[in-house]
C-alpha cells in the first residue's frame, strides 16, 4: 500500500484500489481512520473508495513531529525488520545512530545497521567496529551499492516486511534499488558543497522483493524526535540499562548520585561518557515529549523552575536585598 496526501493505493482482492484517506494523526484524526504504508485497511467501494477502518498494527514506527503538538507520526506500520542506512562517505554520527535505533527498537520490529558506500571508506572494518560499540544486540553490515559489496549478506538478512530508514545521501533508494534488482526507487546525487542528499523519495510505497517479502523505501528524516520511546532506549543502551540494575538506589537518575553503578563504570572506563551523555539527552527529550500529554509529568518538570522563580521573588522582597 502506498499513502499520500489524502490517497492511498490498497491492494485487494480484486486488485489496486485508489482510495480516499483522512488526514494524518498530526491534525488530530484518530490513527483507526488515518492508513499509513504497511497498514491493513478495511475500505468501502461504494461510490468513491474510503478507508473506513485501520486495522491494528503489529508494529509500528512511531517518531515525535516537529510541531510542539503532542501528536506523533507513524512513519511505517507492519514492518519486521528496520534497516538503519548509515553512510561510510561521511563522518560516522553516532548519537544519530542511536537516535534512529531507538525509534526501531520501539517499533517492535529488528534493527538492522547498514554500512552503505563502503567503496568510499578507507577503513570499513574499523567503522564497522565503531559503529557496533552504538548498537549492542544488532547487526551490522558492510555494503556498497556500486561494488555489490555485502549485499548477499544484506539479503539473507533482511526477513518479511523491510524499512529503510536514514537522512537524505544515505543511500537508502541507490541500496533498495540493487535489492528490488531494478530501478524502481528515484535516485539522486550527493551535494558537494555540504555532503547532503536531495529528497528523491516523496512518499512512502510498498514493493515486492524477489528474494522474498516486501519493501518499504521512505523519504529522508532531517530530524527523528523520539515519541513515548522508553523501551527503544532501554534497548539501544543495554548495557547502561544492566549497570542500572546494581544503583543503589532503584530510582537513580545516574548524574550525582551515591552509589550509581552507571557513574562508576565510567569511573573505571566500562562505560564510554559519551554514550551515557548521549543517553541522558534522549531520555530528557523522551520525557519532554511525554510531558506533553501527561499533566502530572507536566508539573514534575515544571516545579524545579516554578521553585526558582519563587525563591527569587522572595529574596527580593527581603529587607536585606540590594540590587
């Protein structure tokens, strides 16, 4: 199935069906009547074909808009597996890495890591190491569409309903290209002044794989805000997750506290600083988004400042007080 602006192309019984789709979660339509690619869809032939029901996801990848709304954006639905496409032709980025892995661990689906344009990198066992210190639990795999490198491996993995993810210059489309065997997906050229990639894919479709399952190419995410992620976190950084386990205090925010395990292993260089700055700037994101929609949270969050606040109005108000 493909969705966009308002339509989507179903495939039944009888064959493709254009039918009518209200619009997406982020105006406030409920997600039964909102079909997004991958879904399962009820929809009445009658007159002008409309999707009158969605059916419930398995799975689903779910990221934050970029509104300050509360609503989310489901980017696939049905997917098994998600490939997470990282360029070798630029500087690995690895709390993007970790973003992305944890918008597909929450899915419900399996990561996987893609190492594309290794033709252009001088040492790929080394980013591919790199890279596999981020991505506890997932594989990653080495890859050029232009030399053919690793995409026998890439293919044995990839198992039912596939989802390339990624920024714009990934490759995504040029890779999903080589595994459909034809030029289906629109390809283009890398800027040279900045190193990014156009939009070629505006919308996002389903297409048959011959070795087997379905694929599913999306547009490029200049930005991926993570939406109620608390599973995908604890996912992307298992090991932080275990350390917790041993804090002394089960609540531990692992910043100041006695008796954190988490601190300690970086103490003692278990564990890498930069994983778990990258850690606490996700969970705060995470939390803030969840804010949103939770008065509770809300006010938790907001009673440290509302305390600031008051304690200076009321040293100003002392007798003592010189401006």
């Amino acid at each position: 199935m493909r969705a966009e602006r308002g339509l989507c192309d179903v495939v039944a019984e009888t064959g493709p069906v254009r039918a009518m789709a209200l619009p997406s979660a982020g105006s406030g339509i409920s997600d039964r009547l909102t079909p997004c690619t991958g879904d399962w869809v009820a929809v009445r032939p009658a007159g002008t074909a409309t999707v009158v029901e969605v059916l419930e996801r398995r799975t689903a990848v779910v990221r934050a808009t970029s509104s300050r709304t509360s609503h989310a954006q489901v980017l696939a639905a049905n997917v098994d597996t998600v490939a997470v496409a990282v360029s070798l032709a630029d500087p690995l980025r690895h709390g993007r890495i970790e973003r992305m892995l944890a918008l597909a661990w929450d899915s419900g689906a399996t990561p996987v890591v893609v190492l594309t344009k290794a033709d252009r990198c001088v040492d790929t066992q080394r980013a591919a190491a790199e890279v596999a210190e981020v991505a506890p639990g997932v594989e990653v795999l080495v890859t050029s569409a232009s030399t053919g490198e690793g995409l026998d491996v890439l293919t044995a993995v990839l198992a039912g309903t596939v989802v390339l993810l990624g920024p714009s210059g990934a490759g995504k489309s040029t890779l999903g290209n080589r595994l459909l065997g034809e030029d289906l997906l629109a390809t283009g050229a890398v800027r040279d002044s900045d190193g990014k990639g156009r939009h070629t894919t505006a919308w996002r479709e389903l297409l048959p794989l011959p070795h087997g399952g379905v694929l599913l190419d999306t547009p490029g995410l200049r930005g991926v805000g993570l939406h109620d992620a608390d599973k995908g976190l604890d996912q992307t950084f298992a090991e932080i997750t275990e350390l917790a386990t041993d804090c002394r205090f089960g609540n531990c925010a692992h910043t100041t506290e006695p008796g954190c395990a988490v601190l300690a292993a970086v103490d003692d260089g278990r564990l890498n600083e930069r994983r778990l700055d990258s850690y606490h700037r996700l969970q705060r994101e995470n939390t803030h988004a969840a804010s949103r929609t939770d008065a509770r949270l809300r006010a938790e969050l907001e009673r440290p400042r509302k305390q600031i606040s008051r304690n200076i109005r009321a040293l100003k108000q002392s007798p003592n007080f010189k401006a």
